[in-house]
C-alpha cells in the first residue's frame, strides 16, 4: 500500500521540478517532489550565481510570450518570497547580419513589436568600451534583459511550494515508477507515493528515470568562467549589459556583468558530451587557457586568466528546443526537459504551463512546439 496518495509527484525539484511543485501547490494541488540532492546544489544544471533573462529570443519568436509571461512571474515570485531575484542591465546580441543571432533576435522584436535597437560596430565600442566586435559585425540592444539568481530562486520555488503544502523529500532518490490507468506509483528507498499524475524533471539525469523509453537527448558538459574584474566599473551592471557574440566561425561567447563573484564568461555549447554521473568536473589549465584565448579576442582589458570556473550540464534536444510532453506510452507520466543551454529564464512560466496540464490537460501556453512528436 503506498504511504501518501498525491495528484502530482515530482522527480526532480531543480530550476523546472521547483517551479512546478510551486505552481502546481498555489492552484491547490496535492504535491509530492522528491529531489536525489539538496536543490539548490552544484551537480546539475542550475548552478553559477547567474543566469541571463532576454525577450527578443533569437532562437525562435516562438519563446517570447512564454518570457514575457516568466517575466511577470518571476515578479510575483521576488514580492511574495522578499527576495531580489532579477538585475535589469540590458542585453546585446552582436554578430553578423545574415546570421543566427542578429537576424533571429531582429525577428522576434519584430513579430512581437520590442523595442530594441541596432548599433554599428562603432556605437558597441563606444557604448560598452570592453567588447570588441568585428568592424562588419552589429549589435541587437535590448533594454529588458538581465540577469536572474537561480539558486536563490530555486530556494524561493521550494519555500512557496512547501508554503502552499506540497511534500518535498530531498536527499531522496526515485529508483523507478509505474503507471497504470489511473495512478502512477513512485517509489524512493523509503517512500511509496501514489500519484495521479507523474512529472519527471530530472535535468541531465532524465534518461535515468525513462525507464524503457530512449529519447534523442544528449548531455553536453559547459564551463562556467568568473574574471576578477572588481574595481574596474567598466563590467558592472550599469554599464556591461549581458551579451552574447556570434563570431563568424558560429562559436558563441556570452558574458553577465560582474554582480560581485567577477565577471563571468563562457561559449554557449561546444561542449563534450558526457552523462551526469561521469562527467568530469575538473577544469585542466589547457583548458582555461583555450578559453582565455577564445574570450579576449572579444572581451578587451580582461584580467590575465578567470579566477574560478565551475561545470555545468546542458540537456540537449537535436533542435535546441524543449521537450514538455506526455510521456508517449505511459498514462499520467509527463515529461520536462528544458535545457538545451537556454531554459532557465522560462521556469516559472514552464511550471505554470505543466502545472495547468496535469490538472486539466490544457494550458494557457501553446506547448505544441515543444511536442516528441516534432521530431518524427
Ligand atoms: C552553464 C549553464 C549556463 C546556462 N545559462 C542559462 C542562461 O543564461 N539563461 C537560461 O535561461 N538558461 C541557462 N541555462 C539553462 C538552465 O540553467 C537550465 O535550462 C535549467 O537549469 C534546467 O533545470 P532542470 O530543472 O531541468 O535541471 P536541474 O536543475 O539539473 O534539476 C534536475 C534535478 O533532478 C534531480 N534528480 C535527478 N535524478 C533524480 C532521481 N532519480 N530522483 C530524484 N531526483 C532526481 C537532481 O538532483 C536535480 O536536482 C544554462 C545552463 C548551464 C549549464
């Protein structure tokens, strides 16, 4: 006989599993979360202080209603738990026209009417005197971006959900779940829960918890890089916007001012690919010298090497976008993957979304693109 009988189990309580225990519990549902660690910790992929929060999103205009609404959430969220979870600086995406970055943010302010502007080369020089773009490279302002704290508002999450009552069980790993009609049944080396609905939100551990389903997702290993840069008021938030820099040979560096721990910088993919558990979480001094390399050919006056760097772990789908669907055999399981190096910011916004879906089978958010079945 299970020990608790839930609407909606939880495994995993990072970025994705926090928010919806959170929303799920303020629409009156009966949560069970259960997490293998103590979110918010250093292993998965929602740790290094900072995360970048943008509108005009050149991956796909597609994400822009879904920001837009994380935005007002992650609103609610700073004035319900008392915390500061967000930093406005503004945010440039500079590269060349004709490219994925320009063109694609220049889209999606279009077809959402935001209100960004292009610089020359020159005016990025000039406005933010540390980067360097190519002469034929532009940059994409955008004034509502900045920075979010995701620890923090992991924590904030969990105290919310647990406010609203739902059960959270950390240092509790799921060792496996079944599903018939009606309820699934979730089990922990302590715990039976029996739930009417399942979500599996386990960041770079989901292909661990599937179960017989495989799904096309790959684990990328990416480090996180800080530059000691205090003192020098050129990095901090008032005048270095987030960013990120397309060079022409496509690699991508972004960069968040320095809030305190330095400045951080890193390359947006070209990462190893790993699994959670293997992954090697040591950073060799070849390799921050390559990335040294990479950085300063765009960042001017940087200090001599970052001082700290730490590994973190994308969760890829081959198209870059997320997976929130049903799982395809299992009744009531549902599955969250939000990576792809870019979920963060949306994570209240996707807990709504789940949240409303293991409800009532709708939700207010258009969750179609982000269907298994795209990639048949
Ligand atoms: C270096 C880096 C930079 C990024 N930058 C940005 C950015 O600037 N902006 C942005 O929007 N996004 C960014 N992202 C992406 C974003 O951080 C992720 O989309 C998000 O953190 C994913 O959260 P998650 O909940 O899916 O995974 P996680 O936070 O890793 O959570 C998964 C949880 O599942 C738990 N778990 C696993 N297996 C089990 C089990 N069997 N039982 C119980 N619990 C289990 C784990 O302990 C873990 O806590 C970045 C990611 C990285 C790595």
């Amino acid at each position: 006989m299970p020990d608790q009988q839930v609407d909606l189990a939880i495994v995993g309580l990072g970025a994705m599993g926090a928010a919806i225990a959170w929303q799920a519990a303020v629409r009156g549902l009966s949560v069970a979360g259960f997490d293998a660690l103590e979110p918010p910790h250093t292993h998965g992929s929602t740790h290094g202080h900072s995360r970048i929060i943008r509108e005009a999103y050149f991956e796909h205009p597609q994400y822009v209603p879904l920001v837009q609404r994380a935005y007002a959430l992650w609103a609610e969220l700073e004035a319900s738990a008392e915390t500061r979870l967000f930093e406005a600086c503004g945010g440039l995406m500079i590269g060349r026209r004709g490219r994925t970055v320009v063109d694609g943010t220049l889209r999606a302010a279009f077809e959402h009417r935001l209100p960004v502007q292009t610089w020359a080369a020159d005016d990025v020089r000039a406005r933010v005197p540390v980067l360097a773009p190519d002469p034929d490279m532009v940059g994409v302002f955008e004034p509502r971006a900045g920075v979010l704290a995701p620890e923090r508002a992991v924590g904030a999450m969990l105290d919310q959900a647990r406010q609203a009552g739902a059960g959270l069980f950390v240092s509790e790993r799921v060792r496996g779940w079944t599903s018939e009609p009606g309820h699934v049944d979730v089990r922990s080396a302590s715990r039976h829960v029996r739930a009417r609905r399942l979500v599996l939100a386990a960041g770079p551990w989901l292909a661990s918890i599937l179960g017989d389903l495989v799904l096309p997702l790959t684990v990328e290993r990416v480090v996180q890089y800080w530059y000691p840069t205090a003192g020098d008021d050129r990095f901090t938030p008032a005048r270095f916007p987030v960013f990120l820099l397309e060079a022409p040979d496509g690699r991508m560096l972004y960069g968040l001012p320095d809030q305190g721990r330095g400045l951080k910088l890193a390359e947006h993919h070209g990462g190893s690919p790993t699994t959670a558990d293997a992954v090697d979480r040591q950073v060799s001094n070849a390799e921050r010298a390559t990335f040294h390399a990479f950085a300063s050919r765009w960042v001017r006056d940087l200090p001599a090497g970052p001082a700290d760097a730490s590994v973190c772990l994308y969760t890829n789908m081959p198209d870059g976008d997320f997976l929130l669907d049903w799982h395809p055999s299992a009744p009531g399981v549902f599955l969250c993957s939000a990576c792809s190096g870019h979920g963060f910011k949306f994570a209240p916004a996707i807990g709504e979304a789940v949240a409303a879906m293991v409800a009532t089978g709708t939700s207010s958010h258009d969750l179609r693109p982000f269907r298994l079945g795209r990639l048949a």
